[in-house]
C-alpha cells in the first residue's frame, strides 16, 4: 500500500479519523504522492521544484499514473502547481480504485436493498496497516492528516521528516490555506449576493 492510499483509509474510517472536505483531502493525497516518489528516488526537489527521476517499477497504479504525469522538462512544475493539477479530484479517483478492489463496498439499505447505501470499509489488511500508522502516529500520515483536518492539531512538537518531506508538507499546508481563502471569498460573495436578492424584493 502506499501513503495516499493510507490516508484515504484513515479518513474514510469512522474509527480513526474525521470527515475531510474532499478538496482538502484531494490536495493532501497529491502532497501524499510526492512523498512517496520522494522515498522511492522516482522524484527529487530543487527549491520547490519536482525534478522527475527514474520512472518507478509500477507498484501501484494511480502512483505510477502520478510519476508518469510529470514534467520531464525543464523549467520543471512547482510544488504548488502540482498540487492543484494533479489534486484536482484526486480523493473520488482513490476512492473508485478502493471501490474496484473490493475494499470500500456500499451497504445494502434494509428499506430498499436494490438500493446502495454509504460505502465502508472491509477489514483487510490494507485498512489494518493504514490503522497502524496512525496508530503509532507515523510522523507522514500524521502530518498529512491533521493538514487535511481529519485530526485535530498536534500539541507536541513538529513531525521528524526530512528536509524534502518538510518542504512537501509545508506546501500542502499553504495549499490548503490557499483554498479555505476562496471558499471564505465565494461564502462572503453569496451571502452578499443573497442580501441583494432580498433587498430588491425579488
């Protein structure tokens, strides 16, 4: 299993974590890739930078769609915007590949059992491993799962991780600033959009 797919299960287990919002958890699991590329030698960093190495062995398959999508050309893609490209529904593609495994199956609803309810988790050795890491309090997950709100703020101090890992992180984290900035924007404009829309009566 790799680290996207870790957090994608912690935040889907009604055990561990908390509901994320799934353009949080998107730009999460897309900082989760690189860190995974980072520890196989499939990716370098210059600066903020993603300097593509050796094309991985494909262990996993939305991991080796990840390393083949990017740029190979200098000047090379930013850490930010990759982010926001490669995160861009990025949780629903996680998703659907757990659902297609067998590891994330819709309950049948007792009122009509044709049809599909909420799906949840199976018991199986990827969820295990998942549920390990955060119980353990990996310092990546960890990271990565508190930036993607599906657990509250760290009281000690930060995660050990390499410099490169930091840098990942540290660019997940204003990405998602970035983002709770917009909805916070688009929020203010329909409420004012709202207040116009009554105050002419219509």
């Amino acid at each position: 299993m790799t680290t996207p797919r870790d957090l994608l299960i912690v935040a889907l287990d009604a055990e561990t974590g908390r509901p994320a919002e799934q353009g949080d958890l998107s730009l999460a699991l897309a900082g989760a890739e690189i860190i995974d590329l980072l520890a196989v030698g499939a990716v370098g960093l210059d600066g903020e930078h993603i300097v593509p190495g050796p094309q991985p062995a494909p262990a996993d398959r939305l991991l080796d769609e990840a390393a083949a999508s990017l740029v190979r050309e200098a000047p090379y893609e930013s850490l930010d915007d990759w982010l926001w490209r490669r995160g861009h529904g990025l949780s629903a593609a996680y998703r659907a590949a757990l659902e297609a495994e067998g590891q994330l199956v819709r309950e049948r609803r007792r009122a009509n059992p044709f049809r599909a309810g909420q799906p949840v988790l199976v018991d199986s050795p990827a969820r295990r491993r998942a549920t390990d890491r955060w119980t353990a309090d990996e310092p990546v997950l960890a990271a990565l799962s508190e930036a993607a709100g599906i657990r509250g703020e760290r009281t000690g101090d930060a995660p050990e991780v390499t410099d490169d890992v930091a840098t990942v992180l540290a660019a997940v984290n204003d990405a998602l600033l970035e983002l709770e900035t917009v909805r916070q924007r688009r929020a203010i404009d329909e409420a004012a959009f709202d207040n116009i829309w009554r105050g002419g009566g219509g």
